[in-house]
C-alpha cells in the first residue's frame, strides 16, 4: 500500500476552533476597504496561535507537539510508522501553531483527505524548503519527519 493510502488510513481529525480571529486592522485604498488579521500568537485568547510545534511525534510520541490541547499525529501507519507530524484540526490557519523559525514552508490549514475538513500543516507545494530535520512529502506536499 502506498504511503499516500496508509496516511489517509490513520488520519485521526479531532474539532477545534479559534476563539478569537485576532485584532484586525482596515484601511481604505480608493473605493475597497482591506483587512488584514494576525495570526501569530500563544493562544491565550487575545491572539490567534495556540500553543504547539510541528513536532516528531512519529519518534517521540504526542508529547513532542508540545500541545495543550488536541495534538494528532499525522503518520503513514500507526503500528510501524515511517513518517509523522504533528497536526491540529482547523478551520482556518488561526487555529494552527507557528511557523518554525527554519525553512520557508508556510502554514496552511487544509484538507489532506477526503472527509478532512482541514488540518494544520507546513505546505512545502511550490519548492519551499522545510524545518531543519524534516522532509517534503511528494504525495501530500507537507513536511514531516522519518522515522529514526
């Protein structure tokens, strides 16, 4: 079986929501008006981004995500796992951690499945480069850790 198929085997979506769409600032440019919302923060309510990392969870568990709340564990095979991340479910990218500070693969809330209504992850699509440690995954084009 593919990766691909054995990814979509396992992927666990647990609901959450981002409480707060974070301060939004509009300014006028002729007849539009445009926004724009932050989206970094610590979760603490008066921000955007809850607590967490795209952590290995496939080499050390969900306590690598460093979540306080609904971490998931996106691998190919929870039994022998080859690859893995860290993930949160989401509706937009408001309800996904931070960027890590290497590479310049964005954050992006999306559907990986059919049935996913999105999950936080690290797009790596267009060539961007991934966190040190981690690797384009060609048949999602998301970062994610091997297996040690």
């Amino acid at each position: 079986m593919s990766k691909l198929g054995l990814f979509a085997g396992v992927l666990v979506l647990l609901a959450t929501a981002c409480t707060d769409d974070g301060p939004s600032t509009e300014t006028e440019t002729g007849t539009e008006t445009q926004s724009e919302t932050e989206t970094t923060g610590d979760g603490d309510g008066d921000e955007c981004t809850p607590p967490g990392v795209f952590g290995d969870c496939a080499n050390g568990g969900l306590d690598a995500c460093m979540a306080e709340s609904l971490p998931q564990c996106l691998q190919d095979d929870p039994n022998m796992p080859s690859i893995g991340v860290c993930g949160r479910a989401c509706d937009d990218v408001c309800d996904c951690w931070a960027a890590p500070a290497s590479g310049d693969a964005p954050v992006t809330c999306r559907s990986l499945v059919e049935g996913d209504d999105g999950t936080c992850v690290l797009d790596c699509a267009a060539g961007q480069t991934c966190p040190d440690g981690m690797t384009c995954l060609d048949a999602l084009d998301i970062c994610v850790y091997t297996v040690n």
